[in-house]
C-alpha cells in the first residue's frame, strides 16, 4: 500500500474481481484443443454475431477517428422506435452496467442505501459501494420469489433504489408484475426492474415504467442481441428522470461502432427470433435430460442443484471435459452445490448432458 | 421533477452538458452541402483512421457475442510492450474520462477535495460531483503557467487530487516536469497529470510516475491514435494504485472491437507519425497566419484571442462559413474572447484562415 493516501472505505472493503477462465486458458491447462472447448458460463449468445451487426460495424469503421455522439441519441431514437416507447423515456450506456452506475450516481450519496433480494447478480452491491452506500439485503423466498413484506421492511428513509432482478440471475425465475407493481407503489424510493434476460420470458415490468414514476426497467444488447462485446445497455426510465441521467453520464459513453451495430441488430428480426427459439427449445431439452435437480427458468441459463455434490467439484470436472460452466459459490446466500449453464446450440447441450452424466456416475 | 425523490445536491446542482454543433446539423441550417463541413471544434485527427485499427476491427467483427476481457489485458500488455513500462503501472479504461472516473470513485467520498487550476478541461469538477466532493479552484498565471505557490495553499487534508493538464486545454502550453515534481513531492495526495495531447508536445511528466509514488499520468488514444469514436483512456499509475482500480472499474469496459482497433492501431507507427507531423505543420502555419492573436501550443489546437471581437460572433461567423470550431466562453475563467481551432489538413487550415481573415474584415 501507499505511504499516501488510502482508498475511501467501500473500495478498501471490496473484494478483487476473479474473472472465470476462458477458452484459452482451460485448452492450454488441460491440453484440449481451443475448438473443443465450449464456454456456457457467461450466457454469452451461442449463435455468434448478427450478420446485420457485423455488416454495420465493417461500415462504421470508416469513422472511427471521430467522436460518437454525446448521449447515443441515434441509437436511442432506433430503440424509441423498435419498443414504441417515447425517446424521453429511454437512456443508454456502456452496457447494463454503465447503465447503472450512471443511474446511481445520480442519487446515492454517502450513508444511503439499496435493497437487494439474495441471491442475485452481486454487481449492484459494488455500484453502490462507488457512492460509499450501503446494500442492505432481503432473502428471497425458498422458491426464489420475492419476499415482499421483508423488502418493504427493509426500506428506510435512506433508502433510495431496491434492486429486483426478473428473471432472476442466477436462478432463473421471473417475478410477476403484480408482486413489482406491489412493491412500486408502496414506496418513495426508485425501483430497478433489471430485465437483462427478460428476451426469454414471457412477462416484461416495462408497463409499470408508464404508471409509476419510479419504476426503471434495465436492459441489454448483451444477450438475445449477440452483442456483449459491445457494451451497450439501455433502461426505460420515468421522464424526469432522463434529465438528471444526462448530467450524470460521461458524455459520448457509447462507441460509434457500438451504437452502428446495435442499431443493425435491431433490424435483425430472424436472428433475434433465432436467439430466442434456440434458448426456449435448448432449455427444454436441458431441464429433461440434465442428471441434477433442474430450477425452472425464463432465461438464457439454467441453474442446476448437483447436492450431494460440491459445485466446485462438478464445475472443475466439466472443465478437465473442456466445458467451462459458472460454480455460483461466489453468489452471496447461494452456498456451494449450484451450478449455472449457459443453454448453447443443441451439440453443445448434448455435449453437456453427457458430460455430467459421466460426472455423476463417476463420483 | 417527480414526486418521490431527488437528485443528490452535486447533481442537482449540475449543469446539462450541452454539446457542441456536428456537421450534419451545421449543413441543415445553413444550407451547405454536408461534404463541405469542416469542423475543427473537438481535436480529432483530421487524417482519418489508421488503417491497421480498421482491418482489426473488420477482424473482430465476428466475436463480439463474446464478452471483451474483463480488465482490458490484452491492451494494457500491447501498452506494456509500445512503452516500454510494466504491465502493473498500466490501467485502461473507456476513455481518458472513464478511467478518471475509475480513480476517482477510489479515493473521493463526500466534502473530499480535488485541486484544479484554471482554466482548464471542465469534466474534472463533475467527476468530483458525482462523488459528491468539492472543486477547488486554483487561477493559472497570467501566460497559463501554473501558480504553484497557490496551488500547494489549496491543498488541504480533505484534498485527494491535484489535476494538472499539460499540454493544457485549451490554452496548449505544457506543464514542464520540474513543476510537476515540485508539487507531487510536497503534497500526500495524488496528482493527476492529463496528457491527453502530450504526443503533439516535447515533454512527457511518464518518468515521475516511478520515481514519485502519487503521480498518475492519463492518456487517451482519441487524438494522435485517431480513435476518438472507441472510447480508450489508459494511465500509468503507481505499482499500489492497480488492485484498487481494479476494484473500482466496471467490469469489461473496453469493447472488444475497441481493444482490437487500439492493438492494431499501436502497431501502425506510420500513421502515428504522420499524424503528429500533420499537427506540427499546420500549427505552425496556424500560428503564422490567423489575423488574431494565438497562444503557443504544443497540442493538436490553437487558441486565439479574437478581441476585440466576441468568440460567440467569430464562432457563430465561421459556423456560416462551414466551418465549426469550439468558442471557449463555457470554460470557467477563459473569458468570453477565446476560441479554440483543431489543426486540420493543409486545405482546411488554408480554408479556416481565409475564413478568419473575411471575418476580421468584415466585422
């Protein structure tokens, strides 16, 4: 550490991030070659890229020398258009997570709080660690519902955001409107519905973003639309709220090749159409064929139960197979036999499925 | 404003960033056909892309359903590599102003101090907002110099920063180094030494970052690198600074095809030096024949005093003329008789001072 300053106390407290291990990295430990191993561990798309998004981005390559716009405002018009929700109702980033963190930095100062229903996607607790905020938790039900007189309970005046994942990450259930729409209208404190995986589900919160002044839908390019390598994330947000997004946002966030292929994905109707068929029919098969207790799931993974298994063990025993899956360990409240995967293409599902057949019977 | 909460007070208090006129805009309301706008308001590189970065995005096109690294690896090894510096004294991050933010949200918590001297680059102070810390202004000397004395009775025990641009935006004039350590060795905190345009100058302050071990030196590859549309900041920082910044970035913050892009651009060194002879040039031949008065530079821009003319008049008067450039009355303590012109190519130079000469004679 330095003989000078020290970092504030939230950063202090906070954990390094540990990346998983990618492609390269198992193919070399495990002296597999780099095509026979298959990553389903961070529900990236199976299917590749748009062509429609690459076609654009070979365009815009001619323009890279200047700056994008401040506000991606071409990107959010092409989005008011696709949602047929009003452009003052849509605000964009560098992915989901720039999203937020532009989101929260608007409104958390030192000493507030968020509330986040556990288990669930542990980055919010860090966003809110940036503001020198507190994260004050909630315990979802046993069936991974939310428990809604605990979240009410837990909201104090310094309360500012409650955090409501759906489908939930990484356990894969939606939460009804109804139990969003409960919570919305019993509070003063802004609520974030983060649909990062909601493409795969039937039931979206985006009608509340209309009734209630403090309902913020989250969403990103990273899935259904291929484009995770991009960074581009995007929220519906009540009108008064995109003013006091604008002051807080870095200006010209979002990449000009970033911004030229998420607006050709969205006019890729047969691939996002495909993104989604290939989810819903491969997590079918999964659910029916995987040798573990399955959770059910509206999303682009599933979250399996390898008890009397350790996740650790099973997690290690896929990659030595060359398949590279999510122990969720580092899930706070999840403990240690859950594994999330990624539903891939149907040879890769297939793959798995033999995989941890051959897991469970050699254990 | 909505019913339920507020803003904190350093957001409320905030200014909407308004952005400049784009070429598009300039050619609608004036009539001008849109191939003749020239705008020389943002300090981009008049020269195109490197044609190395757009071959390594057309390449990386086909990967970007994958997410990018998650601390940018491969660029801050290339960065290692090209300057000769270890990998631990280099962070990245999406754009000169993402990375600030990074460090920033390390060390600032609320009523905390950051130091700027005046006038200069204008994101510092909402940086500092959105931390809910204070500016503190410092006034540069008469020839833009710093005022070290005034800056080191500024520094109090809340201070955790000291921004120093050099070459300075936008009056041009490097910071010599011996300042630069004068400061960094009397004070506990960081100094942040913004060399966004150091490869238009003579002297770089990189050699303070290991001998002190609070100097952090920012650069951009948005001007000489010709990569102002992919969003890549980078810094050297002391060895201690890295884990920290790690823990404070967001996850994956370069896109992959912006990595790529900067990869490739590292490799093209004719480019990059054309480029910095392109500015050298024609910021000779600026200097030499603006009918205005100019400040030294040793950035890609010039400044002149247009008095006793107004910069709105004289910016507003080129605007007409197809020609946009940055009038500096929104830079806090420039005055209202400043404006800023981005070195072009040869014909836009030679266009921008007949453009000047009409206007000084006209007016």
């Amino acid at each position: 550490m330095s003989p000078v300053i020290r970092p504030k106390p939230s950063i202090e407290r906070m954990k390094e991030y540990v990346a998983g291990r990618n492609i390269e990295e198992v193919a070399r430990s495990y002296g597999i070659d780099e095509r026979d191993v298959i990553k389903l561990a961070s529900n990236e798309n199976c299917l590749g890229p748009s062509p429609l998004a690459v076609s654009a981005i070979k365009k815009a390559a001619s323009s890279i020398h200047l700056y994008p716009s401040v506000d991606g405002v071409e990107l959010r018009e092409a989005l008011a258009a696709h949602y047929d929700v009003p452009v003052g109702n849509i605000v964009t980033g560098p992915g989901m997570d720039g999203v937020m963190e532009t989101l929260l930095r608007v409104f958390l100062d030192k000493g507030d709080e968020i509330v986040i229903p556990l288990p669930t996607f542990s980055y919010y607790e860090n966003v809110a660690g940036f503001s020198s905020a507190v994260p004050v938790f909630s315990t979802r039900r046993p069936d991974y519902g939310l428990d809604i007189e605990d979240i009410l309970s837990k909201v104090s005046e310094r309360t500012k955001f409650i955090f409501i994942t759906s489908p939930n990450n990484p356990t894969g259930n939606v939460t009804p409107v109804e139990d969003i729409e409960r919570i919305a209208s019993a509070v003063d404190c802004l609520v974030f519905v983060d649909e990062a995986y909601i493409d795969f589900a039937d039931r979206t919160a985006l009608g509340l973003v209309r009734k209630y002044d403090n309902v913020i839908v989250g969403r990103t390019m990273s899935k259904a639309w291929g484009l995770a390598g991009l960074r581009i994330g995007f929220a519906f947000v009540p009108e008064w709220v995109l003013g006091q997004y604008m002051k807080a946002a870095t200006p010209h966030s979002i990449s000009r090749v970033s911004i030229a292929a998420a607006i050709g994905a969205l006019g890729d109707k047969e691939y996002y159409e495909k993104s989604v068929e290939t989810v819903r029919k491969g997590r079918k098969y999964l659910a029916g064929n995987i040798p573990f207790r399955t959770l059910p799931s509206e999303a682009n993974f599933i979250l399996m139960d390898v008890s009397p298994l350790k996740s650790k063990y099973v997690a290690d025993e896929c990659m030595k197979r060359g398949i590279i899956l999510r122990d969720c360990t580092s899930f706070r409240g999840m403990g240690d036999t859950f594994v999330r995967v990624t539903v891939g293409t149907p040879a890769q599902n297939k793959r798995l499925v033999e995989a941890l057949k051959d897991i469970r019977g050699g254990a």
